[in-house]
C-alpha cells in the first residue's frame, strides 16, 4: 500500500506540474489575445476613417483577425476542459490515496491488536509452563 501510495502520489505531482504548464500555456494565449483585440479595435477606427477604396481590405483583415481570435478562443477553450480534467483527475488520485491512507491504518490497528494479543496469550503460556515447572519440582521434592 505504501508502495502505491508513493506511486499515486509521484503521479500526482506529474500531473500538478502539467496543470502548471497548461496554466503558464493559457496565460500567454490570454496575452496575445489581448494583443489581437487591441489590433482589432485600431482596425475598426480605421475603417470608419478610411475612404471607401480601402473598406473591402481593411474589412477583410478585419474578418481574417477575428477567424484568429475565434481559433485563440477555441484553443483556449480546449485547454481550460483539458485543465478541469486534470483537476478532476488530481482530485480523484487525492481521494484515492486518503481511501488507502485510511485502509492502511485500519490494517495497522488490527496488527497492533493482533501483535498484543499473541503477547498476552504467550505470557499467560509461559505462566502456565513456569506453574507447571514449580508443581513438578515440588512434587520432586
């Protein structure tokens, strides 16, 4: 049990440090995310501004930079399901190793109770024996 508790726990740990990548991950889409918004908002002000001969482009770039934030958005979106899995499975790997923690002090309770209970009956058997070894001297006597 301890073995596999080290095991549950060593795995555990692999998986915090991907959710710490995952995070690093996301915050850095998150960014340029911020980034492409900002274009996007200086492209509209353009367009307003801009004669007509300059629209059709500068709407298509607009389009393009919202397709890439629609992507950015739908990355993001995968990588927040793929962090709530691994929290789901970090919580499930930390309530399994307490279900073991658990079992392994029930089994360390009942070898205590068993050990105890073989030194009592070994003391009384040797009380018996030293008894019995008492009578027969003085029966010899």
């Amino acid at each position: 049990l301890k073995e596999r508790s080290d095991h549950l726990t060593c795995d555990l740990d692999v998986q915090r440090q991907k959710v710490l990548l995952l995070e690093s991950e996301l915050s850095q889409q998150t960014r340029a995310i911020d980034k492409q918004l900002g274009v996007h908002k200086v492209l509209s002000n353009v367009i307003t501004e801009v004669n007509h001969g300059y629209v059709p482009r500068l709407e298509n770039s607009v389009r393009e930079k919202d397709s890439e934030l629609e992507r950015y958005v739908s990355i993001l979106r995968d990588k927040n399901d793929e962090i709530a899995s691994l929290k789901a499975q970090v919580d499930s790997k930390n309530t399994r190793i307490s279900e073991l923690e658990r079992k392994v002090a029930v089994i360390t309770s009942e070898k205590d109770s068993v050990t105890e209970s073989h030194n009592k009956h070994k003391e009384a058997h040797l009380k018996y024996i030293e008894l019995d070894v008492d009578e027969t001297l003085k029966a010899a006597d």
